[in-house]
C-alpha cells in the first residue's frame, strides 16, 4: 500500500452522528451493519470491520472521492428513503503507533437523506480498535489516486 500515490494526514477522532453503529429511530441495528449485507452482493465483504465508522476530522483539509475502489450505485439498503450511492477506499489508520487497515465510507451527499457531515470528516471503516475515544490524534493514509484533498499536502509516505 506505501507508494508515491498515498499521503497522510494528521486527524482528529470526533462524534459523528452515531447512526451507523448505534440503534436510531430509523435504523435499529445502526447503519453498517444494515448496509453491509448489500455491500457484499456487490463484491465487498465488510466482515474483518467493526460495525460503526470512525469520524475523523483532518481540518483544516477538505477532502472528496474522484475514483474509489468500489463504487456501488443505487443501493436499495431501507424502505425509509430513495437508494443511495456508496464508494469506499482504502486507507490505514495509525493510533499510538499501531497501523489498521480500513476504508472509507463515503455515501455520496448527492444521494444521501440524513446526517451529512462537513468535507473535513473522513468516515472510515475499521476493524475494532479497543483504546480509541473522542479527540483521540490519528494519523490517516489516504491514496490520491482516489481521493482528492484541498489544502497543503504532506510529504509523501516512504
């Protein structure tokens, strides 16, 4: 996964809206794990993750998908509204120096109902990670041939 096309980023651990892991008056077994089933059909098996997101400001960076590894259109996950559009793309958290593979999750804003977040979170997928809390710092490699990010970049991962 290390080569020129990957960078990282310090980030934050903040509250996100808590949906996807959590019971909600819309999704009584959170999100993910409502949505995980669908993800496989289509060739994403989201079974090594943990069922929640982890919400990762990297303000004062801003962040959009151009071409993730997966994409999956229309995605017809509930009844309570119209299908969604999903892409995921990997990524490796670091946090007190031990590195996790993960992914994005990124259901596109475009195609998304409720609980948007601002363009400085980055949701990611992960497999659990039994210390991490809120405002715990991380650092996160994202891979630029898939995602773009607005701001200064840092140097590139050895």
């Amino acid at each position: 996964m290390v080569n020129e096309n990957w960078r990282t980023f310090s980030g934050e651990v903040v509250r996100g809206h808590q949906v996807a892991s959590r019971r909600s008056e819309h999704y009584p077994e959170g999100t993910i794990k409502l949505q995980s089933p669908f993800f496989k059909e289509r060739g994403l098996d989201l079974a090594g993750y943990y069922s929640a997101t982890l919400n990762i400001s990297i303000f004062p960076y801003t962040f959009k998908v151009k071409k993730a590894e997966y994409y999956f259109r229309q995605v017809e996950w509930t009844t309570k509204h119209p299908p969604e559009d999903f892409s995921f793309s990997r990524c490796r958290i670091t946090h007190h120096h031990t590195g996790y593979e993960g992914l994005i999750y990124y259901p596109h804003p475009e195609t998304k109902i409720r609980h948007h977040q601002n363009s400085s979170m980055v949701e990611v997928i992960a497999p659990y990670i039994e210390a991490i809390k809120y405002g715990d710092l991380v650092e996160i490699a994202l891979n630029l041939n898939e995602i773009d990010v607005s701001g200064t970049l840092l140097t590139p991962d050895p």
